[in-house]
C-alpha cells in the first residue's frame, strides 16, 4: 500500500500541492502586495480574477450535492466590492472555468476554499493598511462559523463525494491546474 493511500482525499490534495502553494505565495509576496494600499489593489485585482473564473463552480448541483451551503460560500461578489471600495478598475477577468468533470471540479474547489484559510494571515497584513472586512478586505474574512470550522465542514463534504479510485488523480489535477491558473494570474497582476 503507498502512503497515500491511506490520506484523506483532503490531506492527498494538501500534500501534492503543498510546492504549488510556495510557488504561487512567493510569487504574490514578491510583489509587496502589502506595502502599499496601491500595490494591494494590484492583489485584489488578481483575487477578482480567479473568483470570477471560478464563480460557476459555486451554481452547480452536483457539487452542491456534497458541500454544503456552496452559493453563499462564492466571494466574487465580496471582491467585486473590494475592489469599487478601492477604486480599482474591473480587469479583464477572462474566460470563467469551462464545464469541468466533477473530480476536476472538486479540485479546483479545494484551493479556492483553502485560500480562505491562509487569508487569515493576509487581512491581518491588509489591517495594517486601514483596510478591513467592511472596506478593500471584505473577500479575505472568514467564514461567520470561523475560518477552521467551515474548512473542517468543507474537508468532510469534499472527502465524503463518492469517486472511482482512479478519479482521485483528476481531483489532484484539478487542484495543481488552478494554482497555476492563480500563479498565471499574480505573474500578469503583478506585471
Ligand atoms: C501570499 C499569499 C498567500 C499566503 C501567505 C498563504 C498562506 C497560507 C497559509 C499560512 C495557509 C495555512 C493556514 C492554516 O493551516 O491555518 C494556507 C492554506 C491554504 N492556501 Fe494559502 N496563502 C496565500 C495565497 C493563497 C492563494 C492565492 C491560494 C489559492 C489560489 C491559496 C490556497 C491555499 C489552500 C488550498 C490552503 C489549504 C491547504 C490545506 O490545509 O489543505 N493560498 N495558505
């Protein structure tokens, strides 16, 4: 038996994306993001884009079918209104996320919810600003149940969906393709 074999779908997808995360927080933290309320801006900018990308996600029944409360759970409208309070123009957001396989979408599903988690660490910096959760930050608060409650509620919808074996290595798929999706997107934010 391999090791993963015995991790949670959860603790699969933290260990094979752990690099992946490094390299997208150290592409984002290269670019000073909380150095100025500018250079934050240019960070909200980039979290607009993958919240709209991924905002689909957050209507479809077949994921709703495993996590629960998914529609109140989608901060594109918190960041579409961080950026208004910042003054920041709308980017270009790109295409939204095409109509992916439900082990894909699982995926895709775990790093936006789990940037929840980190975000903790990023209001505290965006405070530091005079930003907070009513005002440019609203998109980094945590869930009102708090942040480790709902990712322990998330973990245990996504963990509970009922895949084929061979489906878990699409969810891991699914999950390195939207942090290089996020990586691409700090790479032109931060241009
Ligand atoms: C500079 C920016 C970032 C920093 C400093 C950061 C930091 C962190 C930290 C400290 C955690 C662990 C929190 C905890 O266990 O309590 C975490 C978790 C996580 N972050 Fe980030 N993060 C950043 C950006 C992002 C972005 C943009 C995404 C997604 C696009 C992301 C996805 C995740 C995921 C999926 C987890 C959960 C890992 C797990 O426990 O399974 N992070 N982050």
């Amino acid at each position: 038996m391999t090791q993963t074999a015995t991790l949670t779908r959860a603790e699969a997808l933290r260990a094979a994306t752990h690099d992946a995360h490094e390299r997208l927080d150290r592409t984002i933290m290269a670019a000073k993001p909380f150095d100025s309320v500018e250079n934050y801006g240019r960070f909200a900018a980039m979290q607009y884009s993958l919240h709209h990308h991924t905002a689909p996600l957050y209507a479809r029944a077949d994921l709703a079918d495993h996590i629960a409360d998914l529609p109140a759970l989608s901060r594109f409208s918190a960041v579409t209104q961080d950026l208004a309070d910042l003054g920041v123009a709308l980017p270009d957001p790109g295409a939204p996320v095409g109509d992916l396989p439900l082990p894909e979408a699982l995926g895709w599903l775990y790093v936006i919810e789990g940037s929840n988690l980190g975000a903790a660490f990023l209001l505290k910096a965006a405070q530091k600003l005079g930003l907070s959760e009513d005002h440019g930050a609203r998109h980094l608060a945590g869930a009102p149940e708090g942040r480790a409650a709902h990712w322990r509620a998330f973990k245990a919808g996504l963990d509970g969906a009922p895949l084929a074996p061979e489906d878990e290595a699409r969810v891991i798929a699914g999950a390195v393709a939207a942090f290089d999706h996020a990586r691409g997107l700090a790479q032109r934010c931060f241009a």
